[in-house]
C-alpha cells in the first residue's frame, strides 16, 4: 500500500498554486485516515505500550506501586531455573515444530508449485481450510483422534505396533503432532510463492544437460528455495512460540511454554509486571522474526513490497 | 519427473493432506454419532447432539454472540478500512507513511499479547466490561486485512476511468461512488469477510476480554474441551465451521475469494 502516488489536486486551474498555498490544499486525506489512525492507536498501540512500560515498573506486593523503573521482573525471569527452563522448552519446541512443517509442507508445496493437473485448485482449498477453522476445533479434533481409545490408538493396535495404548495427550509428542498441524498450512503456502518463484526452465536445462529428476532438483532448485525455506521458516517459528490453545488444550500441566506461563500470571496469579515482562520477551522474539520472515518472504518473490 | 518419483510424491503428499484434513473430519464424524461419550468411528448415527442443543443454553448464547460480533466486526473494519485505504493510496496527509507502516502491526504482535495489552488498558480506564471491549480489539486485529485487500484493490483500478467520469461532470464524490467503489468491492468484500472469520475464530484477543456473561463460542468451546471432550462440543464446532464454509462459498460466487486469499493466507 506503500505504492501509491498523491491524488493530484482535483481542480483543473491553478494546480501548483493551490499547492502552495497551504490553506486550499485538500484535507480530504486526514478525514479518511483518522478513523484508522484512531482505532490502531487507541486499541493497539497504546495498549501495547503500557503493557511494555507495566514490565518495567516495581512491584511490591500489597502496596501501592512505588515509582521509578526496574528490571527486576525480568531478572526474576531470567535468575528463576523453571522460568528459563520454560523459554528453553518453548524454543527447542518451536524449533522441532518448524524442522518439522517444513519437511512436510515442501514435498506439498513442490507439488501444487510445479503441477499441472485440474485437482490443483482443490489441493490449495485443503491446505487453506485447517487455517479457517478455529484453532480450538482443531485442537479438539486432534484429542478426539489422539485420546487413549481414539482413532490413532485404535489403528496402532489393530496392527499389532503396540501392545497397549500410546499416551500422546499431556505429553510433548502430543503437543508437538497439534503445532506441527497448526503450523503446516502456513509452511505450505509460504513455500509454494518460493518454489513458483525459481524458473523453472533452470531445472530443465539441468535435465537437458543429461541430469535425472532427482539430481535437478537437488542441485538446482532445492539450493535456490533455502534463503525462501529459511524466511518461511523464521514466520513458522514466530508464529509456533506465540501458539496458546495447542500447548494449553493438549499439553495440559506437563509442558508449560511462555504463552500459558503468561496466560497464568495475568488471570491466576495476578502478577501483572511479571506477566508484562514475559510477554515482552514473547513479543520480542515472536514479532522480531516475524518481521525478518516477511522481508525475506518478500524479497524471495521478488516484489520487494509490503507483504 | 520419472513416473516413479511422480507417484512417490503423490504417495507422500497424500498422506500429508490426509494430516491436515483428519482434525476437522473427525469432528464432523463424531457430530454425528449416537453415543452419550466420546466414540470415534460412531457405531450408529443420529442427530441428537444437534437436537440436543437447545439443552446447552450458554452455547446457544455464546453463538449468537460470536456471530453479532463478527458481523459488527467485519462492518466496522469494512469502513475503517477502507477509509484508511484510500487515504493511504490516493491522498497525501501528515503521518502518512507512519500509518502506512504501523497498520499491520496487529498482524506482526502474537494476539495474545494484544489481548493481555486490551485487559490491562481496560481495567485502567476502568469500563465495565462489555461488547465493547471485545469489538474494540477484533477490530484492531481484523482491521489490517482490510487496508491490505482494499489498497491492493485500489491501486489496480485505472485513475483515467475517475478523470473521465469528473471531466463529464461528476464530482468527486460522485466519480468515487459510482466508478471506483464498484471496481474496489471485491477487495472489500474479501477484507470484510477475512475480518468476520478472523473474529468468529479468534480465541488469543477474545480470552482475556470475556466475563462469565459474555463468552464468544470459540472460548465456550475450549472452557468446554478442558474439562471434558463431550460430543456435544462436536456439533457446536460443526455449525461453527459449516458457517464459515457458507460464507466463504458466498464470497467465492460474488468476488472470488480464493483468488484474493488463497496463497497469501496468514494465520
């Protein structure tokens, strides 16, 4: 939206003088923009401002707050073994979820990149529809599926894998099957835009220079793809350690990450300040690689515009 | 591709979109089952956790709720948006580029954070809790969508179509009405139901804006899911989706949806 040039003055006389005299240039702009302006301001960006500003402010328990800024709720959070323990466990988690999607989402995003058949407007309505269902229905479907006498435990039995059910629920596997889900649609249409952006005659000239299917795509397209796998990658990342529902619903006690570790400390235990100051670092890490992933992403289909 | 690494792929894809597809079939299968607990296949079908509904009064509300805020949702970011658009695009005016830049800030912020920003701000300001609230913060993270939809919209249209209609005498508020909003509307039609869905899907804002009398579905459904994965929340979750599908059909015929969204989707 950055694109867009300023609406030459309307009247057909005069146009530079109107310009220039300041009182007769149209306001028409402002007008449109304060509705906007008004509502990210009032209802975001002043919210999220004083949740930041909150992190940084003394707290003592049953006392009027004392003025000044500290950082003393983040040096609780990075001195305490479980806090650290908990970012720990929410980044080795975001990092599996993402090694994850990405291997599964590419041979997908390979497929509806460079295939031609007429099934192909249906396959991206499949990869869409899990991102249009609300996240909680997901989750739920998966505990459905995923419960001691589900669907999945059924199948494993009857053929004899396992002896007795596998306990996927309040354990990490479990959590990790609902984000790797979450996360999949995400990993597949971010990577199509990268795979349809290498030209496609470069695998081509490798298969008519003798090269078999295979060799062409691991010598040539896969090395073009990986600056587009890595920002792809980092948007699954930011979005995976920011996830809520999934690690609440199926990860239960076992496996607190940062997002229900704040979620605790703002509605049970009523510590706002630490609160803040965790969801500071959330937001740091989660908006920081967001933003790297949306260049990147960018760049990769050489638009170079707004994402 | 050989034909062996041809149907190797296909194999493998298969499975994969098997994955991405078995969470939400199986809450329509299990919807539709006869048994008072969680069973899965249903040994008979029946229709009773739909008829048994209207037995389940906080969901019936919950989903009368999340349904009037989406559509308030969708109709406030559909304006606000696309006033913004226009400014943004066709107009200069101070802070432009600051707007240009802060207005998919929503979108970059995990929701949750913004949902805890909005309980602290409110109890600040000290509102009573109310629709309002959550209003307020489905907007603020609908809202970016819309200015995207609508600006992409905007700059395809061709300005020589709006000269032509002013040098025949229309003004300028006449040229937009009737030559640009006509050719921006699916931009706005998709912005507007992207928006609807968003919000009758949002669980991270909506969770700490709730009391226990206004309770939108999808965090009905989770209070649900925590203490016990009854059948019932299967056909609530049903309706939730076949609405969503409904829409987006409608908005396949009118606009083509798809077009717009499929492919540049973010969560």
């Amino acid at each position: 939206m950055t694109g867009g040039r300023p609406r030459p003055p309307a009247t057909g006389r005069g146009a530079p003088a109107a310009a220039a005299s300041g009182g007769r240039v149209p306001r028409t702009g402002r007008w449109l923009a304060a509705p906007l302006a008004f509502w990210l301001a009032a209802w975001f960006l002043l919210p999220v401002a004083l949740l930041l500003a909150e992190s940084f402010r003394p707290v003592v328990i049953g006392q009027p707050t004392p003025p000044g800024l500290t950082l003393a709720n983040y040096a609780r959070f990075l001195g305490d073994p479980f806090y650290r323990g908990t970012l720990a466990a929410t980044l080795v988690l975001g990092a599996a979820v993402t090694a994850l999607a990405l291997a599964l989402g590419y041979p997908v995003a390979y497929g509806l990149a460079r295939g031609r058949h007429r099934g192909r407007a249906v396959l991206r309505l499949c990869v869409v529809a899990p991102l249009l269902v609300s996240v909680v229905i997901r989750t739920y479907g998966w505990i459905v599926l995923l419960a001691n006498n589900g669907a999945v435990n059924q199948a494993l039995l009857a053929l004899g894998l396992v002896d007795q059910p596998v306990k996927f629920l309040f354990t990490h596997t479990g959590v990790l099957i609902g984000l790797v889900h979450f996360a999949l649609p995400v990993a597949i249409l971010s990577l199509v835009g990268v795979i349809e952006a290498v030209d496609r005659s470069l695998e081509d000239a490798a298969r008519g220079l003798g090269a078999g299917a295979w060799r062409a795509f691991w010598a040539v397209t896969f090395p073009l793809t990986l600056p587009g796998v890595a920002a792809g990658g980092m948007l699954i990342f930011s979005l995976t350690v920011a996830a809520f529902v999934t690690p609440a619903l199926m990860g239960g006690p076992s496996l607190i990450v940062l997002s229900t570790l704040i979620y605790q400390q703002m509605t049970v235990t009523l510590e706002w300040g630490f609160g803040a100051a965790v969801a500071t670092i959330l937001l740091v890490v989660a908006t920081g690689l967001f933003l790297a992933a949306q260049r990147g992403l960018a760049s990769m289909r050489g638009t170079g515009a707004a994402a | 591709m050989s034909r062996r690494a041809r149907l190797l792929l296909a194999a493998v894809n298969g499975a994969i979109y098997a994955f991405l597809l078995a969470p939400i079939l199986v809450v329509v299968v299990v919807s539709f089952g006869d048994s008072a607990f969680l069973q899965f296949p249903p040994r008979r079908l029946s229709l009773r956790w739909y008829t048994d509904l209207g037995e389940y009064p906080d969901f019936v509300q919950s989903f009368w709720l999340s349904l009037g805020l989406a559509a308030a949702t969708a109709a406030v970011a559909g304006v606000v948006g696309t006033l913004g658009a226009f400014a943004l695009v066709r107009h200069r005016f101070p802070g432009r580029r600051l707007l240009g830049a802060l207005v998919m800030a929503p979108v970059a912020l995990p929701g949750l954070v913004t949902g805890i920003a909005l309980l602290q701000f409110f109890s600040l300001l000290r509102t009573e809790p109310s629709i309002a609230r959550l209003l307020a913060g489905h907007v603020a993270v609908t809202v970016p969508y819309v200015v995207r939809s609508v600006a992409a919209a905007l700059a395809g249209v061709d300005r020589t179509l709006e000269d032509a209609a002013r040098g025949l005498g229309a003004s300028p508020w006449t040229a937009t009405r009737l030559v640009t909003l006509p050719l921006v509307k699916p931009g706005l039609v998709a912005g507007a139901v992207f928006s609807f869905i968003l919000s009758f899907d949002n669980v991270a804002v909506s969770l700490f804006l709730t009391t226990p009398r206004l309770v939108p579905l999808p965090i009905q459904i989770y209070n649900y899911v925590e203490s016990s994965a009854r059948p019932i929340i299967a056909s609530i979750s049903t309706l939730q989706v076949a609405i969503v599908v409904m829409l987006l059909a409608i908005a396949e015929r009118v606009v083509g949806f798809s077009r717009r969204y499929v492919g540049g989707v973010e969560p």
